[in-house]
C-alpha cells in the first residue's frame, strides 16, 4: 500500500450531494408515470366474500384496476420464502393480492393504476370489499393456547421449532449443569414489538420496453440483484432483459432486504401488461401496517452458577411473534439464540425457540436483527447473578469472559449463515477496562451518593455483545481505469446512507496508489454489476470491501507489468504513488497511471493525442507475441470476489448513567460510552457515524418505540402522531473509544460495524434504571408511564 487512506476519517464524499437536495431517490423518478395505490385490509383476520368495483370504473382516469383473480400463472402464486430451514416446518408467505382470506390489518387485496397517486387513492375509496369475519389472534399467549389458528393448516400456530444445546466440558447437559449448580435463578423477560423508519418507505417504479421485450425497474431496496432474479422467475422473462436499480435509498434498515414485496411484483407486471411506466411509493401509514416489525419475544431463563458469577448452566426458552407470514424465515430467532451468549465462556447452554403465527404484520429483521433481544437476555441475566451474589456487574462478566488467547474460539453452534459459529478474534478484558474507564466506572458510587444529597436518582448499567457480521455467501468487485486516469469502482450490493462511496473508493485508492478524487463508485446497479448478495448484516465492508481489495490487486499486478514494458524495468521493482507508476528509489523513471490504461488496450485508431500510444504502429511490443497475451483482456480492468469461510465476529460493550426524576418518573439519559471492535477500521469517522446512529436507534427502542396491538388486531398507533421517536434532544452526547483486533479471516482484517450501537441498549438502559430505582427491569421499553406503575407495584 503506497497511500494512507485506509484508517483516516476521510469526510463522507456522498454528504455534500445529499444535503444539498442533489439526492435521487424513488420517488424523484417517474414524474411523469402511471400511479398505483392498493385497497388494504382494514380487517386483521376476514374471509373476503365479494369485491365490487363498478363506482370505481366510471372515474376519468382510472387505468386499470387488478384483484387476484386477474393475475396470471407466477405472478399469483404466494411470494417466495426466502430463507428456508429443517426447522421452519410450516412456513408459509403471503399472496401479491389477498387470495379468499387477509390475515393482517393493512394486507393489500385490490391494486388501483391510474393517472395520478391522488386519483387512484381516490378510486381506492370507492371499491367496496366485503368480508366474513374471523377471530383475530393477537399476542403470544393467545397465539400458543392454539384455541384459534391464523393459518388453518398451522397446528398450534407453530412456524418453527428449533433446539441447540451444547454441553459442558465434562459432558453435562444444561439442565443436569444447572441442577448440580451452587446457585440457580429463574426468570421471564420481555422485548415489545417496534419497527425501522426509514426517512423514504419502500417504492418501485418500472418501465417495459416493448421493442426490446426488456424490463428496467428503480427499487428502494437492499437487494436489487436479488429482487432482478426473484421478478426475472416471476414475471417469466430472461435474466438479461431484467435490469434493476437501487437510486439513492433513503434509509433502509431490513425492512428493505425483503424481496419481492407485493409491490415489486405487481408494478413491474403492471407496467409490462399496459406497456405504460407506473410507479409506488410508500406513504407512511403503509409503512406501519404493510411492511414488517420486529423485536417481540417472550423469554425463559434457567442459569445456574458458582460462588465467582461463573455461568455453569444455562437455558433459555424463546417465543418469537413472528406475525402473519415468515417471507424472511426464522433468521431473527435463529440470530438470538446463537448471540446470546455473546462474549461468555457458558459451562452448559440449551435454547428453544418457537416462531410464532399472529394475525400482525410480519416480522423480519431490523437493524440489531435478533441481537438486541439476545443482548438483553445474556446482559440481564449478567445483572440478576452480580446482584444475587453481592458483586460488582462487571466483576461477574470479566469472570465469564473468553480470554485473548482462546481465539478462535469454538461456541458449538451453528449460526445463521449455516456455518459454525466460531469468534475469530477479539479482547473482551481489554474492551471492559476500556469502557470502565470511559465512563467513570469505578468513580460512580460517589457522583451517586452526591446527587442522592441533592434528592437524585442516578443509575449506572452496562451491557456487550457480540455480533456475527461479513454473512456470505459472497459479494464482488469491479474496478476500471480509464485513459484519463480515473478509477470506477462497481459492486452489487446497494448503499442506504452508510457511507460506501466513501469507503469503497479509500479502499481502491488505497490498493491503487491513487487520489481519492480519482475513484468513483457505482453500487446497487446490475447493469454495472450482475452478481451480488445484499447489504445487511453488516456486511458491506467486510464482503464487497475485501472484493474490491482483491479485485484492484489483480489490477494493479496488471498495470505494473505493462508499465513495466513501457519503462524496461521489473514489475517488481515498480510502486504506484499518486496516479504515477515509477521505479522505487528513481522517481524521474515513471509513466502516468492513465497512459499505462491506454498500452493496455491495443488499437487500430487513434481517437485523440493519448490514444496515438496504443496504435499499432506506434507499439514497441514484441513481434513474436500477440498484441493481446494469451489470457489477457484489453484494458486496465479487473473483478473478483470474496466469499468467506464463515462469518467474523465484532463485539463491543456499552455503559450508561441515567437518571430517574422522583415525581414524574421521567427517564433521562446523563453520559452514554461505547467501547467497539470492528477490526481494522477503514474509516473510524464513518464507524462512529454508524455507532452514533445505532445507539440513537437503540434510545428509540428503549425507551420510546412501541407498536401496540388492540384485541381486534388494530395498531393503534400507526403514526408519527403516536408512534414515539426521539427527536436529536433526546440522545445524549456518545463517548466513544475503540479496540482493533483485526480477523484473520479476510484480506483486510475488518469486521462489520454497521448494527453495533444499536444492540446493547435496552439492556444497558434497563440495567441502569434498575440501580436507580432498585426494581426489577424486566420489560422492554419502559415509558415514564410502565416506571411509575412499577413504583406502585402495579406492574405493567
């Protein structure tokens, strides 16, 4: 590496286009296009009797309108399960248009194409729907009892079913550890429903070329390769005449790794049966009841542990609402019961899940996706040992710690890529004294004994975790240097606002001993890059991050070797430093980058002074080889891949003091510290970025964040009206440090970082609210409201 980028906090490139209103998002395209909009369920569980359309079909300007019946072969049929699994053994996923019966409130039945989104909103109020109600299942204790069933054919409501249990060392399962354990606790612990918000919901917009029997579709999505593949089966058309974009997306968060949604199916069919542009977009009340939630389980906990707060035993049974339908499987549950063990040494660990049918909107990951629920579980049962045996919080976990030297370190499980879940780096003692020392750990009992005296109530919790990022299968890269010198940087996977332009373009500079201001980068376009995964899982880095390194040293290998013809001298000897390839040690012998891209490529014409170089005539090459090598390609340009053995394993640790007001119960956050590991970080400015937004979201789901459900399956809440995010006002200023244990698992030693800040939050909050208050915080979120009912022993 011949340049510093890698590891500065390079300023976001994307930053100055987007805030100065320059971004592209969905709904900037198609002004001019046809409108959908849907007739959505206002029922959560009904048997549709009659749909009647005829007041709709007079209105001037009404296109088309569409119900299932109208649907052909594909396109009818159920979305697909994406994700299946031996244990998801009654999966089931859900119609484009409701077929006979809707199972959640907001489950699109009717789509409506018309001249403009006002008019065929207006339509939509005119098609008239009638149903034969059924008994709505809401929560999870109603939805076990199994008295009444969401799907018919679902016994119990059962989706899936699912054990792993790794024993002791010496051979004892988790219940005989637990039994034969100095101390045991039992307890019930709660996560409620909450849900992302991106600041654009989700929108398609398609456009049919009918002389080229040709498909482009602009998604705000997190998988457009995927989404081309799944509406290439769909819509029966060949992969190459599908090309999907993600434009700028607006947030994305999880919600938008699922694919196809209704809407990505029935626009683009839409549009190719009218032969006319129609585009969607999301309005925020379809956001809260037609895209997906996330977070609710019910959790059991057995631990057993010695006289140190060592864990010698430990089970847990989880029940996860997993709503109506499970289009993304069971990643969720899968991803609690395997991170919940997080940083520990555990003697005996058993975990049950079972996923849950309810007739509420599906749930699907959401950033955290499974660990903030695992985080929450391991990280309270941390507290309720220190607490039964009378010692420091953090002396109980140091006592559980796997240890430096332990690396790689073997849980015994397999995780949610299909691998085993294997830690391959980390300190977790060194991450603790870290954050001791941050947040003024060991200095708290006196700032509480001081406020005490003024009528104060302070507080202090920690919590860690540990978090699977880099999932495979694989990403890739592309890398062009054109005549004039400049890098284009391509890969499949999309960007939602987490700085890839940045990055990407730091690491190909870095690679290629370039400016930064030569390197442009392309992501979510498969007209530049067809094969991709998806961005989630905070995987980006780690996966089209190391793609890109791989793909610019192959480049790079190639523009020395002809650099070195050019300057008859070896390739090894060669060192690229600031666009110019030259011999170490003799700067004057050297030859710009963007002429060494022009002898790359061989030609018969001459398109300006430059291109001379490359002409036949002009090439000093040797006449016994073609002008091309055996194995070669004109042009300085190269792609590869990277697809990783199994997943790496950042960790961090967080801490917070809070404080709880006496008479209003309010709940204020004083100092919040986080500690993170990600690995070699590329730019620590970005990785603080994604902490800081992280952490913002995990406030949201502690304290604020809550979908709430009546008897009737009616959300209540389905508005920023009475949907609670903190504003900027509500998150506190975020201490950050960080430790850097690079992975030995990929080229460029980095992990993910991108779901970080938000995982240990609601047990950190938890955790401090209940030294304040010296209750038991056994539910999350807690709102001013649930602490006061708590005081009066009321619970909630």
């Amino acid at each position: 590496m011949t340049t510093k980028l890698f590891g500065e906090p390079v300023r976001r490139r994307e930053d100055a286009r987007l805030i100065s209103g320059q971004g592209r998002y969905l709904d900037d395209l198609g002004q001019h296009a046809l409108a959908a909009a849907f007739v959505r369920s206002p029922h959560a569980h009904a048997r549709i009797t009659g749909i009647d359309v005829d007041a709709a079909l007079e209105v001037d300007g009404l296109v088309a309108i569409y119900t299932w019946e109208d649907l052909p072969e594909g396109v009818c049929e159920p979305l697909p399960l994406l994700i299946p699994h031996p244990a998801l053994t009654h999966g089931r996923t859900a119609y484009p248009l409701a077929r006979e019966v809707v199972r959640h409130v907001g489950e699109p039945i009717v789509m409506v194409v018309a001249r403009d989104r006002y008019l065929a909103e207006d339509i939509c109020s005119l098609i008239e729907v009638s149903y034969e109600f059924l008994k709505p299942v809401i929560g999870l204790e109603e939805a076990v009892s199994g008295a009444h069933l969401v799907h018919e054919d679902v016994p119990g409501n059962v989706g899936a079913h699912l054990v792993q249990e790794v024993p002791s060392a010496d051979g004892r399962s988790a219940a005989e550890a637990i039994a034969a354990a100095p101390h045991t606790l039992s307890f019930r612990l709660d996560i409620e429903r909450s849900a992302s918000m991106p600041l654009e919901g989700k929108g398609v917009y398609a456009r049919w070329d009918a002389d080229d029997q040709s498909l482009r579709i602009y998604s705000s999505t997190q998988t457009s390769t995927s989404v081309r593949m799944a509406l290439a089966a769909k819509l029966g058309l060949p992969l190459p005449k599908v090309e999907v974009i993600a434009p700028d997306v607006g947030g994305g968060f999880g919600v938008k790794i699922v694919h196809p949604w209704p809407e990505e199916v029935l626009v683009p069919w839409a549009a190719r049966v009218l032969g006319q542009e129609i585009k969607w977009t999301e309005d925020r009340r379809e956001h809260f009841i037609g895209s997906a939630h996330e977070r609710a389980q019910v959790q059991h906990v057995q631990v057993g542990f010695d006289e140190a707060g060592r864990v010698l035993g430990l089970s847990v049974e989880i029940l996860h609402d997993h709503g109506a339908y499970t289009h993304y499987g069971i990643i969720v549950p899968i991803i609690t019961s395997t991170q919940l063990l997080g940083p520990y040494r555990i003697g005996a660990y058993r975990v049950e899940f079972s996923s849950i049918y309810t007739n509420t909107v599906q749930v699907t990951p959401y950033r955290g996706a499974g660990r903030p629920q695992a985080a929450f579980c391991m990280e309270r049962t941390m507290d309720k040992i220190a607490q039964h045996l009378g010692l420091d919080r953090t002396e109980v976990r140091a006592a559980n710690f796997i240890q430096p030297d332990q690396f790689p370190y073997d849980q015994g499980m397999i995780f949610q890529d299909g691998r085993p879940l294997i830690y391959d780096s980390g300190d977790y003692p060194e991450s603790l004294r870290k954050l001791k020392d941050l947040i003024g750990w060991d200095d708290f009992p006196a700032l509480r004994e001081s406020a005490r005296a003024d009528g104060r109530r302070l507080g202090i919790g920690l919590g860690c975790y540990v978090e699977g990022t880099g999932v495979g299968p694989y990403e890739g890269g592309h890398i062009q240097i054109t005549s004039d010198g400049r890098v284009h940087v391509s890969t499949g996977l999309t960007s939602q606002g987490q700085g890839h332009e940045t990055v990407f373009a730091q690491i190909a500079a870095t690679e290629l001993g370039v400016p930064i201001d030569r390197v442009s980068v392309v992501t979510g376009d498969t007209r530049r890059f067809g094969y991709a995964v998806g961005t989630f899982a905070s995987r980006a880095a780690v996966m089209s991050g190391n793609a890109i390194a791989l793909a610019c040293r192959k480049v790079r290998e190639k523009a020395l070797r002809v650099a070195a013809d050019a300057l008859e001298a070896d390739p090894r000897d060669l060192e690229i430093t600031d666009g110019v390839v030259h011999v170490v040690g003799a700067p004057a012998a050297s030859i710009p980058l963007a002429t060494v891209a022009v002898l790359s490529n061989p030609l018969r014409y001459a398109f300006d002074e430059e291109a001379k170089r490359a002409t036949q005539f002009a090439s000093t090459g040797g006449m016994d080889r073609p002008p091309v090598s055996e194995g070669e390609e004109p042009g300085l340009e190269g792609k590869d891949y990277y697809s990783p053995i199994r997943s790496t394993f950042a960790s961090g640790m967080h801490a917070a003091i809070v404080e709880t007001d006496p008479d209003t119960a309010e709940i204020r956050i004083l100092r919040y510290a986080v500690v993170h590991d990600c690995g070699k970080m590329i730019n620590p400015m970005l990785v603080e970025g994604q902490i800081h937004g992280g952490v913002a979201q995990g406030v949201g789901g502690a304290l604020y964040e809550k979908m709430v459900y009546d008897d009737h399956g009616q959300l209540l809440n389905a508005s920023f009206m009475d949907f609670l995010m903190p504003y900027a006002t509500e998150i506190p200023h975020i201490e950050t440090d960080h430790l850097e244990t690079p992975s030995p698992l990929n080229p460029l030693g980095i992990k993910g970082a991108g779901e970080a800040g938000v995982i240990p939050v609601s047990a950190v909050i938890a955790a401090a609210i209940e030294d304040a208050e010296g209750l038991p915080i056994d539910r999350m979120p807690i709102s001013p409201s649930d602490l006061h009912a708590l005081r009066q022993g009321r619970g909630r």
